[in-house]
C-alpha cells in the first residue's frame, strides 16, 4: 500500500462533540426543568450518559434519545425551538480537536497526504469548528449532511449515510484517490463497515479502504474490536489507535 490520502469521521475522531451532546442534553432539560432520567436511573455522568446515547441512538436515532429522555424535539421540523436552541449552544460552546491531532494533521499535510472529512453533521458547524482549531485549510474536501441530501436527490439522505458507502465513494473521488491509495479514519463500527466493498464506476468495481479505529470517540474499544457484522461476514479495523500519536505511527507504516 502506498497511502496518498485519508479520510476523517468528524465526531468522535477528530473532535470530542459527545463530550457536547452531554453538556447539551443537560442543558436542554434544565430548561424544560427535567433530570437526564432513562428508565428511572439518572444518567448523572459522563460516561452513563454515552451508554445510553449509544445504545439508543443504534435503533432510533437522535430522535429517540430525546423521546427516551421526555424531553421536546422533532427532527423533521428545523424550525422546532431544539434546533434554534442547539445551534446557539454549540456556536458557544466550541470543543476544538483532540489532543495532539492539530499536529498530526499538519504533518500529514507537510508530507502531502491528501485529506477529505467524512461526517453527517452540517457543513456550518464542522467549519466553525475547524476554523477554530486553525485546521480548515488542511482539507480539499468535506462531505457533510447537504452534500447527501443533494446526491441523493430524493430528498431522504438517511439512505446514504455510513454504513452505505456512497459518501466514501464521494470522497475518494473528490481526493481522487483509488481505494487502496487511501485510509479512513472513524470511531464506529458504522465506519468500519462503509470502508470495505466500496463501489467505483468507470471501470465498475468494489473497492477496500484501510479502516483505522480510534478507540476514544463514541465508541469503546471493546466494542471497535469486536468489528461489524455485514451481509458480506464479519468485518474488522485494520488498526486501532488510542491517540492521534498511534495514528501518525501508523500512517508512517503505510508510505
């Protein structure tokens, strides 16, 4: 493998945003005068919390951890008062990169490795971020929420994101890189799974990436080892990294 270029998840790889989606939940049933509260135990820390989140969001999404907590929200509805208010939060609440992966991004940039972010956020937020942390311009490319939404076309990009593999396929083309010039980066097993049997047209075949998992995000270790279970057998990272001082030792493995 000669590596050209990688491929970032956003949250939970290059920024801490669940320690955020902690801050927030607290913040938003203070303001409807609630305790973060799931089945009569209190997720009164950090890590009780992100059990819960994990587990819920893995059936029904963002919404359901709000249903589960009693707490107001409707997720087709961007006018409904949980956005106005999570935008403001977050525009207030900067979290910034982890440790160290400022540096392992300029590196990777100084030895011309091509880098692209993978995420389903919003691009408005991704950027402030980025910016923040003074890394926006390490980047050739950035696939994001509206970038789905457009490609599909039908209006339901949940189609589209990872596992599916159509947002690396878009990023690969936009570092234009094959498969095996490139790795990526996540902190899920989502990730994991949208690595591998990638479909490319022209000519038309399916194609791996190199998964790297980092074991600090949304996702635990234990959980990252165990690897995700596909229609095409069990799948498994590549690499496992605990910090982005790993992730530097193992990019330097792969030039």
């Amino acid at each position: 493998m000669a590596l050209k270029g990688i491929i970032f998840d956003f949250d939970g790889t290059l920024s801490p945003t669940h320690t955020r989606q902690y801050t927030w939940f607290q913040e938003w049933a203070r303001q409807h005068d609630k305790e973060l509260i799931h089945e009569g135990k209190k997720l009164d820390t950090f890590d009780k919390f992100m059990d819960f989140y994990n587990r819920t969001i893995a059936v029904n999404k963002t919404q359901g951890v709000y249903d589960a907590l009693g707490l107001p929200c409707d997720m087709n509805n961007d006018k409904h008062p949980v956005w106005v208010g999570y935008e403001r939060f977050k525009k207030e609440n900067f979290v910034g990169l982890y440790r160290g992966m400022a540096d392992a991004l300029m590196y990777f940039k100084s030895i011309e490795l091509r880098m692209s972010i993978n995420t389903t956020n919003k691009i408005a937020s991704i950027e402030r971020e980025l910016e923040h942390a003074g890394v926006r311009g390490l980047f050739e490319s950035i696939i994001t929420e509206e970038t789905l939404f457009d490609y599909h076309g039908a209006g339901n990009p949940e189609a589209i994101k990872k596992p599916s593999k159509i947002s690396l396929s878009l990023a690969l083309e936009e570092l234009g890189l094959s498969g095996e010039e490139a790795m990526h980066v996540g902190d899920t097993v989502n990730d994991l799974a949208a690595s591998k049997r990638v479909m490319r047209l022209n000519p038309r075949r399916f194609e791996d990436i190199y998964a790297v998992g980092m074991t600090y995000g949304f996702e635990t270790r234990d959980v990252l080892e165990k690897g995700a279970e596909t229609k095409s057998g069990k799948l498994h990272f590549d690499a496992l990294a605990d910090n982005a001082e790993e992730l530097v030792e193992i990019v330097k493995r792969l030039l």
